[in-house]
C-alpha cells in the first residue's frame, strides 16, 4: 500500500496537476473574493461564476500540459466540464453553505466577508480531490487506441 502511494506521488502528472491547480486555485480564489466580497455578490453565485471562468482555462491546461491527452476532444471536454461542474458546483457550493450555515453560529464575531473567504478554501480543498479522481480518470490514454485511417 505504501509503496503504491509512493508511485502516485511521483507521477509527472501528479505533480503538474499540483502546479496547474496552484494557478487554477489563485484565480478561483481571487475571482470569488473579488465577486462575493467586493462586488457583493451572492456567495453562491460568485462560486458559480469563478467556477465557469476557471474550468474553460483548466480544461486546456489539464488536457495539453498535465494529461498530454490525445483523447477525443468532444468527448473529453464534456466528460470533464461535467466532472469540473460538478466539484465546483455540487461539492463546492455545498461546502461554501456548510461552512457559511456553521459558521456565523461556530465564530460570531468573524466578519461575513471573512467566513466567505474561509468558506471558499475549505471548499478548494475539498474540490481539489475530486477534481484530480475525475481529471484522472477523464484524460487517461486509452490502452488500444484505433488505429489510424489510412488514406
């Protein structure tokens, strides 16, 4: 078991999901910030929104640099704006309300602005490990591609 874990984490793909993730997390994290916090927008909705902007921008990244997919293209980005929709919007959001419910209970005299931040990265977090299981199983190669139409 624990050299099956050491394999995984040595994986170039791994590590570049790392990097790829850091970045997509950044800008994630800062559009919300910027949507539900300086704008004043809804919670929810800037997650959704900062959700929508990254996933066009992660998909490219995940399937060139991190995967070097050659997978069907149509194919591979529905399965993963689904596999991304659904940690961003399912998991994320459900957290993002977990936190924001719990919270205002847990720490009275936190800001509202400050829960949303915190609300956020735990929901990363959470998201980061769902994305990197579907990612995964998305963009692996396939073990006996068709072979190529002559012409």
């Amino acid at each position: 078991m624990l050299a099956r874990i050491k394999a995984v984490l040595t994986q170039r793909s791994l590590r570049r999901y790392l990097l790829v993730g850091a970045f997509n997390t950044g800008l994630d994290l800062a559009l919300y910030t910027a949507l539900s916090v300086g704008v004043g927008i809804p919670a929810l909705i800037a997650n959704a929104m900062s959700t929508t902007i990254v996933l066009c921008i992660s998909y490219f990244l995940n399937r060139i640099w991190v995967f070097n997919s050659s997978a069907n293209l149509v194919r591979s980005s529905i399965l993963f704006v689904s596999v991304t929709l659904f940690s961003g919007l399912i998991v994320q959001s459900g957290v993002i309300w977990c936190v924001l419910a719990l919270g205002g209970w847990a720490f009275p005299t936190w800001s509202p602005d400050l829960l949303k931040v915190i609300a956020k990265v735990i929901a990363i977090g959470v998201g980061m490990i769902t994305n990197y299981i579907g990612y995964h199983w998305l963009f692996k190669e396939d073990k006996n591609p068709d072979p190529p139409a002559q012409t």
